[in-house]
C-alpha cells in the first residue's frame, strides 16, 4: 500500500516528505506501533540509522522481557552463553 498526501498538506507541516517520514515512524515507534525494523523502512533510514535518530532525540528503545529472554536463548543456542 502506498500513501499519498497532498503537497500542500506537506509544505504546511514546514517539514520536508522525507522529515515528514522520519516524524512519522519515531511518533509510530513510541507508540509501540511499529517495529524499529518498520520505523526504519518507513523513515527510508534503515535500521541502525533509524536507532541512532531514537539516540539522539532520547526516544528509549522498545525492548521487552520477551525480546530479553528470546535474545538469551538465541545466544545459548549459539553457544555464546
């Protein structure tokens, strides 16, 4: 699916389409509506891009106790642990 707005609708935001994208994944990000993989796609920053801007605007990084313990077994099965 692609999104289509208004260029009028973008000038009047003051933003360019790719800030408008960027302000628009990190809000989503907070949210806990997408992915940092997803904020990534969307900003067109890409994953590590996308984190740093998290970084520099101190957005903390969504991590649960799930992704804690999923991270911790991929690291046993790699036999890192």
């Amino acid at each position: 699916m692609q999104l289509e707005l208004d260029d009028a609708i973008i000038q009047s935001t003051g933003l360019t389409a790719d800030e408008l994208r960027l302000e628009l994944a990190l809000r989503l990000y907070q949210e806990e509506k997408i992915s940092m993989g997803q904020g990534g796609r969307l900003s067109g920053l890409g994953a590590i891009r996308f984190q740093q801007e998290l970084g520099k605007r101190n957005i903390p990084v969504n991590f649960s106790e799930g992704d804690l313990l999923h991270d911790v077994e991929t690291l046993r099965k790699a036999g890192r642990l």
